[in-house]
C-alpha cells in the first residue's frame, strides 16, 4: 500500500488561518477568525446554520479570498511567493501549487460527470502533475478499492449513488497526495444510509493519520473523530477544545444550546 | 392542372448534371461554412468571457451587428457593395486545381460570419449551464483556466450545444438558396434555371423540395446521434425514437437556441 499522505516536513501546524476576516458587501461574516490544525490532526468545525462554517473552511484553500488574515500552509504563506524585498506577493502559479497539495470535498461531490468514476481520480494527477499515466490510473484503482469502490471504477457519476459518488471525491482529493483535507459537510447531501459508509470512509483516513478539517453537523462522528472542535457562532469562535471538553464540558452556555438543540 | 408526371419522377430519380452541381454546391458550401463558424463562434464566445473590457465589447457588438441584420443584406454587401466601395472584390482563384468563383468565396465568408454570431450565442450560454462547482473541483485540483476549459467545461457543454447548433445547422442548409441573388450556382438557382429552361417550374420546385428535406432530414439522423453520443458520454440514457426526434428538430428553428439539458433529458427519456 502507498502512503496516502505526501512527506512530512517541519514540526508545527500543517495549517495555520491567522486572523480571517470575510465581508461581503458590508456584511462581515467572519470576524478575524484563528486557527490550527497539526499533523495528523483531525479539527472539526460546528456551529449553527450561517455561522460562517463553510466561509471559514473555503479560506483556507483560498477558494474564497480572506477580506484580511493570512493562512499558512507548512509555516509558508498560501498562494505567496517571497519578493526581493524581504516580503511576500501572491503569486497565481505558487497559488496553484499550494492548492493542489490541499484537498477539498464538496457538500455536492461536484465530480466530473463526463469521466469515469477511476478517470476522476487519475485526471488531475496525470494532467495536473504530470505523473505517470499507467501508475496513476494503478492508484487511482488502488484508491477506490480502498474507499470500498472497487467494482465502480469504470462508472461514471450519473450512475452511481450519492454515498459511492462522495467517496469517488475522497479517493479523487488523496490521488493529489494532500498534507490537508478539508470536507465541508461531506454527508449532508446524502441519505441516513449513505451517510454512514462515507462517515466509516473518513474515519478511516482519520486512524491512518490524514490531517483534516471537517465541517459537519453530525455530532456523534465529530465527538468521535475530532482531536479539536472549535464552534463557531455568528462569524465568531465561540469555544475551542478537544471533543472531550466540548461534547462533555463545554463551558459556554451557548454552546450547551447549540449542542442540545442537535439531540 | 397540369403536372408532367414523367418530367417530375424523371428530374427526381435521375436528376440532370447541373442539378447534381448545385446540390453538391449547396452541400460543401453549407458544411464548410458551419465548420469554419464553429472555430470562430467559440473564439467569440471566449472573447465574450474575457476578463478584458474591450474584447467582451468587441464580441458583443459583433454578434450584435451579425444577428441583427439580415444575411441577405450582409451577402450581397460583402460581395457587390465592397466592389462598388472599391474597397475589396473577391476574385477567382483556383485551389489545387479547382477554381472557386468569387460569389462562392463571399458566400461561405458571408455565411460563416452569419453563423459564428448564432454560434456564439450557443456555446456562451452552453457554457453558462456548466455548474460553478465544476470550476472550483478544477481549481482545487491545480487545473489552469485553459485546461479547465478544455477537460472539463467544454467536454460537457458540448453535449448541451449540439441541439442548438444542430438546429442552427439545418437553417443554414436552407438559407443557402439565397446565395443564388449573387449567382452562386447552387441548388435553387440550378432548379431557377431549369425551370425557365422548361416551363415546368411546379414539378422542378417540387423536386428541390424533396432534396431540401431529404438534406435536412439526414443531417437530422446525423445529429440524432451524435446527441446519443454525447449523452452515453455523460451516463445518461438517450432513448428517443428517431422519428420524434427528426419530427422535433425539423419544427424547431432558430427559436431554440438555450435548451439546457435539464429541461431537456428528463422530459424526452420519459415520452416514448
Ligand atoms: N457569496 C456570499 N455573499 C453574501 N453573503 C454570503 C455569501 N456566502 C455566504 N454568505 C453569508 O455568510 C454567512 C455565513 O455563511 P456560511 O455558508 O459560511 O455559513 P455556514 O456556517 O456554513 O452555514 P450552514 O451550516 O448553513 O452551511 C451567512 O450569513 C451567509 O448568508
Ligand atoms: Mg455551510
């Protein structure tokens, strides 16, 4: 088996989101919102409905632009290269490369619909990275087969269900070797069946030490997978701990609310 | 009435060498036309996306201008009033061999700039039906905006584009006839001239009726499968009978033009 993750590097978080802040119009929806993940760290995100959850998350790939803050990937800043001046510029092709080393899953999936579920997989390395066709299509099977989706490789999306879709995107999302996997919501979309298999899926990433920021509303899985939870209200963190603390010792009255209110 | 019935089965079954000529002229004029719309449209189309100001404007207006006057008036200025301008003639000129007359050469300009407006109204909102979430699954992956385009945009909005264009196509192949005000000698000219050259203008019009329709209805089939292709591309089912099929493309013109796929697919995969 090959390693799911790309080679460790320096000691200290894989990511750092330092200060985010997001205003749309003259709506702020996050209010410079910190926070961390380190190797082999499982951080999930709650909170209520418009809390800034998914915001936040797609901030720290930088699918959507901070207003302000800095998010850094391995101490580096996302997306920058250093100028001669000392300092930092963005830069679209570092850009490029930064993000290819952060997986994303979608709350829809968002496949590619005209490729077959292993083309899904095997596109972006062979395309994207340039690596080797044969051994790229090899491991894109050898990654379906261990998202237990061995016998779909040749389907394409439209007829797979929604469950088996979500994992062909998580078996898509390690194919670029990531330090990082951010999953917004991943089961949402699906049915209580489905829900459960793509669920026992990322736990299994989770035990074989896949860094990862997961953004759910399922409490018993975060509770269960989760080294630090932080609960966000209102663009705002409101508490941050581990599961332990925050499921059985949450010390803000709000976030007992928030908590009850899911039973 | 007077209907020669051996002149009509006659010109229908064995139809005479100038006839064959127009036909083939209104075939290869109709077919290089749309393939050089279809390289311009979607340049058009790429500069109507533009991040640029000028080229988005540039595009509007030319699709603007194209649309909003008639071929007929763009055919014969292009030939007859740019000559009488003095500011570009269209000559003969001889291609390996074949000589094409300057009225050939300004109508398949004339018809390619028609079409590739028309075309790039297709294929923008054909892009426009590709969902946002396709972009940003390219974009975490590393894809560059051209290779997105290219892997993954265009493959599937194609599938949406066909009908239009197909339908665009088929309009095409029929206004041809108007090449003949500037002697383009293709079908209905043909048929003109033999009807005067005869006097039996009922049964010759006839004759290119049924050649009309038999052009259009095999590009019907044609288009049918490549729809069928298309969709097989996707996993979807595509089980129109044919016949429905060429009954609807043959009563749908230009009218329309941004079908998306999912008002399309589901309704035609449920009525057999
Ligand atoms: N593109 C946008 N333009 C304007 N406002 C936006 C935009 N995207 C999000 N918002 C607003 O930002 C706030 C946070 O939204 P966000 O989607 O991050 O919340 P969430 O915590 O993920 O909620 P949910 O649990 O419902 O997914 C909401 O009030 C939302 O209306
Ligand atoms: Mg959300």
């Amino acid at each position: 088996m090959t390693a799911l993750l790309s080679e460790k590097t320096i000691s200290g978080p894989v990511m750092y989101a330092k200060e985010i802040t997001k205003t749309y119009g003259d709506k702020t929806v996050l209010h410079g919102v910190s926070a961390q993940v380190l190797e082999g760290q499982v951080l999930t995100l709650v909170g209520p409905s418009g809390s800034g959850k998914t915001t936040l998350l797609r901030t720290f790939n930088r699918l959507e632009e901070p207003t302000s803050g800095e998010i850094l990937l391995d101490s580096k800043p996302l997306g920058k290269r250093s100028r001669s001046d000392g300092g930092y510029g963005d830069d679209v092709q570092q850009l490029r490369l930064d993000q290819q080393r952060i997986g994303f899953v979608f709350q829809s999936f968002n496949l590619f619909p005209h490729m077959s579920a292993a083309e899904n997989v095997w596109h972006a390395p062979v395309r994207v990275k340039r690596e080797n066709k044969a051994e790229a299509v090899g491991r894109a099977h050898e990654l379906l087969g261990r998202v237990g989706l061995a016998d779909q490789a040749d389907q394409k999306p439209a007829t797979l269900s929604g469950g088996q879709q979500q994992r062909v995107a998580i078996a898509r999302a390690l194919a670029m070797r990531p330090r990082l996997l951010l999953f917004d919501e991943p089961t949402s979309a699906l049915d209580p069946e489905m829900t459960s298999e793509v669920l026992r899926t990322i736990q299994g990433l989770a035990e074989e030490g896949v860094t990862m920021v997961i953004v759910t509303h399922e409490m018993a899985f975060a509770r269960r997978v989760s080294d630090r939870v932080v609960v966000m209200e209102a663009g705002r963190i409101l508490e941050e701990g581990t599961a332990e603390q925050i499921f059985s010792h949450p010390e803000h009255e709000r976030t007992r609310r928030f908590l009850s209110s899911l039973e | 009435m007077q209907f020669d019935p051996e002149f009509f089965t006659e010109s229908l079954f064995s139809p005479s060498a100038p006839f064959l000529r127009g036909l083939m002229m209104t075939v290869a004029v109709s077919v290089i036309s749309m393939t050089l719309a279809l390289f311009v449209g979607l340049l058009v189309a790429m500069m109507a996306r533009s991040r640029f100001f000028a080229l988005r404007t540039v595009a509007g207006l030319y699709v603007w201008i194209l649309r909003g006057t008639p071929l007929l008036v763009q055919l014969v200025l292009l030939y007859m009033g740019f000559s009488a301008a003095g500011i570009f003639a269209f000559e003969t000129v001889s291609i390996a061999g074949i000589s094409i007359a300057g009225a050939v050469q300004a109508a398949v300009v004339a018809l390619t700039l028609n079409e590739s407006a028309y075309v790039a109204e297709i294929v923008r909102s054909g892009l426009e039906t590709i969902p946002k979430g396709q972009v940003e699954a390219s974009q975490i992956l590393g894809m560059t905006a051209i290779s997105t385009m290219r892997w993954v945009i265009l493959p599937q909005a194609i599938r949406t584009m066909v009908p239009p264009l197909g339908n665009t196509f088929n309009q095409l192949m029929k206004n041809t006839s108007i090449l003949s005000v500037i002697g383009v000698q293709e079908m209905f000219l043909m048929t003109q001239s033999i009807s005067s050259a005869t006097f039996r203008t009922f049964e010759i019009f006839c004759v290119a009726a049924l050649y009309y329709l038999l052009l259009t209805t095999i590009w019907t089939v044609i288009q049918w499968y490549i729809e069928r292709h298309y969709n097989h591309k996707v996993g979807l089912p595509y089980e129109i009978p044919l016949v429905s099929s060429t009954v609807r493309v043959l009563r749908s013109g230009r009218a329309g033009l941004a079908r998306s796929p999912r008002e399309e697919t589901p309704k035609e995969v449920l009525t057999p």
